[in-house]
C-alpha cells in the first residue's frame, strides 16, 4: 500500500484539525448567540413620569435598564427634579439594559427667544418648536387662501411676536389657514396606541386631542401613561374638519386590549 510523503500527511492533518475546529467553534457561536443576543425576550419600559432621578435610576436598575437625564423643560404643575418626559415611552418593550432617555423639570424657568415661524410650513413649525424645548398646544384654524400655513403663534391665549424670550416648555397654539376649500382631513385610528403615540399622530394629521377619558383600571398619573386607547371619539378612519378634538378612552385592562387585539387580527 502506497504511503502519503510525510509532509503531505501532517498538511493533510492540520486542515482536517483546522475543519473541526472551525466546525466547533461555529456551532459554539449558533448555540450561544439566540440567549446572547436576547432573541424574543423583550422588557416592558416602566413609567418613570412624576419620579426623581434617584428613583428613576432604582426603578431602571429593578427592571434591567438604564436611565439618562438629556434634558429640562420647567412645568410649574409639578415638582421641581421629577421626570416630566421619556423616550421610549412607558409600556414600549425594549432589551435589556437598553438606555431610557429623560426630560426633567427644571428647578428654574429658562428663558427661549421665540424664532420667526410666521408663514412657515406646518410640519416645519413643529419640528423647530419641539427642538427649542416649546410644547404643542391646540390646533385652529383662521380664513386665509394658504392651507396649513402658520398664520400666527399664541401663548396663553396672546399672538407671540418673534424674538420674544419665553419659558422653556410654554405651551405654543398654532393657527393655521384653512385654505379655500373644505378643511377636511381623515381621523386616523388611534386604538392599541398609548397616549404618546396618540398625541404625536393627531399633531401631525392636523386635530387636537380633546378628553382623555379613564375607565377604572387607571387608578394614577402613571398609569395613564401606560395605558391603552380602547375607543375614541369621533371614530377612526372617518372624515372631519382639521383642528377637530378627538377624545380618548384609555384603559389597563387585560379584556379590554385582548379583545382591540382580535379585532386587528379579524380585521
């Protein structure tokens, strides 16, 4: 029986060593990486709103997450230090040890000087009052040829005029032109959403938000934040004039949100 040279035997053995190894090593990796990489386990993000920092960090840590103060708005309404805002918002699902950004209120006003947004874009408005640290109040609308362009800006019920210095977190009421036609835009359908989500999609379809109507699984402030719409007032997907107020009712309760589930599964 012929015999490999020597040389060709210990190459031949190194790559069939080499294969295995890599063989290893591969299924090792496949094995480990599902639970490294935390595939399909997701933590539902607590409501921080009303805590100090000291106590967002503690609840943060109970539920495997960290929290980081990026910013302050000053709210005369509640105490100075609490959180005022979080993203993402409370009930999201997140991984673990996923970073949980906070607004904070202020121990102090600051004061913004309010930028010249007269005869601006809507969506546009918007983007530059958020990013000042301003908050979006109501929506409304004056006779004017423009559809959607911002006619004037109000504060407490009074025209801003630009330049002005205003508190960090005022809120700001917009008025749009309603163009000549019929101001109609559709209601989106808000149920499954949380407030947050709610709020951010009636601002940018051109409504307001009216009453938010607790049912009594809701027993706090934070509660409402974690809380789902389970009906709303007018209904989604109909027809309504821009600037309408859309209430909503918001709920904890497992029934509740189980059954809105089958009905966008049967939908």
């Amino acid at each position: 029986m012929k015999k490999f040279p020597a040389r060709l035997t210990f190459y031949l053995l190194n790559l069939l060593a080499a294969i295995l190894l890599v063989c290893v090593i591969g299924y090792f990796v496949l094995s480990h990486l599902e639970s490294y990489t935390q595939h399909g386990q997701f933590i539902p993000v607590p409501a921080f709103n009303d805590l100090t920092v000291e106590e967002a960090h503690a609840v943060a840590r109970h539920a495997h997450l960290t929290v980081v103060v990026t910013d302050s708005l000053y709210d005369d309404a509640a105490k100075p230090g609490v959180v005022l805002e979080q993203s993402p918002v409370a009930g999201a699902h997140v991984k673990e040890n996923r970073l949980i950004h906070l607004i904070i209120n202020a121990h102090n006003p600051e004061k913004v000087v309010f930028p010249n947004l007269q005869n601006a874009a809507y969506r546009q408005t918007l983007q530059t009052l958020t990013s000042r640290g301003f908050k979006i109040g109501h929506i409304e609308y004056a006779p004017s040829e423009f559809h959607n362009l911002v006619l004037d800006l109000k504060h407490d019920g009074e025209n801003i005029v630009p330049g002005s210095l205003l508190t960090k977190g005022a809120v700001i009421d917009i008025v749009l032109g309603s163009g000549n036609g019929r101001n109609t835009v559709v209601l989106p359908q808000l149920t499954g959403k949380n407030l947050q989500e709610a709020l951010d999609i009636l601002r940018k379809s051109y409504l307001n938000l009216g009453e938010v109507l607790p049912d009594a699984s809701i027993k706090s402030k934070n509660d409402a934040y974690s809380a789902v719409i389970y009906e709303q007032d007018p209904l989604g997907e109909t027809t309504v004039e821009g600037g309408t107020y859309v209430n909503l009712h918001i709920t904890l309760e497992k029934d509740k949100i189980a059954a809105l589930d089958s009905l966008m599964v049967t939908e």
